[in-house]
C-alpha cells in the first residue's frame, strides 16, 4: 500500500499525459511541492482532530485530503494573474507534479500504519479533487453564461468538502456514506475523461 501512495500520483499523471497528449512538466510545482511537504512533516499536524465529529472532518480537509490539493491551485491562480505570457492554463498539471513529492512523503510518514485509507483512499482522492478541480475551471473559463459560472464555481467549492467527507466517513466507519461521498467526488473526474476541454 505504501508503493500505490508513492506511485499513483505519477502514473495517473502519464495516464492522463497520454490520453491528452499534453506534455512538459513544472520545476516550479515538483520544488514548492517538496518544500511544504517538508515543512508539514517537521510541523506536523495542524489539526489535532478528536472522536469522529467537526474536528475529524477539518483534520481531513486540512491535513490529509483537501488542502494538499488546494494549495498548488491557489497559488496556481495567482501565478496566472500576474503572468504576462498567454496561454492555456495547466491546473491539473501543475497541482498533480505539486502532489508527487507530497505524496512521495506521505508514503514514508504513513507506511507504519498500513492504513488503506490513508495509503490507498486518499491518493486517489487527491488525483479526483486535483483533476475534477481542473476540468470545473476550464468549464468555468468557457462558459458565457453568468448563473453556468456560479454553479460551476459552486461545485468548485463543493468537490474538496467531499473529499475531506469522504475521509471523514470511511475514518467514522460508515462505509455506505463513504463510497457514496467517494463517488461524487469522483464524477468531475470521470466526466473530464468523456469530454474534451
């Protein structure tokens, strides 16, 4: 398991390279993405989640599933905004080449545990919330249509509150709520494969 929490991240994205024909990579992401992943291990958590309630859902959000993904995209943006050159916007690549050195250390902080949520499920939420993410900006960007926009931009805003609910549910062992939350995270990300961007 802690091999799948190492190597999924870059094989969904030469997956994703491929099938796209995208190419090129970010120095950028690969070198900020290993800083806060340091940082985070010598910090720790910055959650300290007790029982199964609210503070078990912000400890998945922040520290486990949701910020992880969040960060790269942020700061993304805001790259974007100042940056003179045009250009198609990468989101999804630049948050995934972010994501590989974290989760390159997670492998190895998490590995004692041999916890399949953590080593197997987070992972690949990590890649549904980085790819769907992605694909409902560019839909966003697209649209001409300001109420369109919103609910994309609200559906944005909803993806990464199911992903740490998803944590949440499979930690709490309601395995039904799990999947079920699992799966809505996960439809951004099959839509995106089904229609061009």
């Amino acid at each position: 398991m802690s091999f799948f929490c190492l190597l999924w991240v870059p094989f969904f994205l030469l997956l994703r390279r491929s099938l796209t024909g995208a190419s090129g990579g970010s120095i950028f992401a690969l070198l900020f993405g290993s800083i806060t992943a340091v940082i985070q291990f010598l910090l720790g958590d910055l959650v300290n989640p007790v029982g199964f309630g609210f503070s078990r859902w912000l400890y998945g959000f922040i520290d486990i599933v949701s910020l992880p993904v969040l960060l790269p995209v942020i700061l993304y943006t805001i790259r974007l905004v100042f940056r003179s050159s045009s250009g198609d916007a990468d989101f999804e690549g630049f948050t995934m080449f972010w994501i590989i050195p974290v989760g390159a250390l997670r492998a190895l902080s998490w590995s004692a545990q041999s916890d399949p949520l953590l080593l197997v499920a987070v992972p690949l939420l990590w890649t549904a919330l980085a790819a769907g993410i992605a694909f409902l900006i560019h839909l966003l960007m697209e649209s001409y249509s300001t109420i369109v926009k919103i609910g994309y931009f609200l559906c944005i805003l909803a993806l990464p509150i199911f992903g740490a609910l998803t944590y949440w549910a499979f930690f709490s062992q309601q395995t039904l709520l799990g999947f079920l939350f699992f799966a809505i995270t996960h439809v951004p990300l099959g839509l995106s494969f089904v229609i061009s961007k």
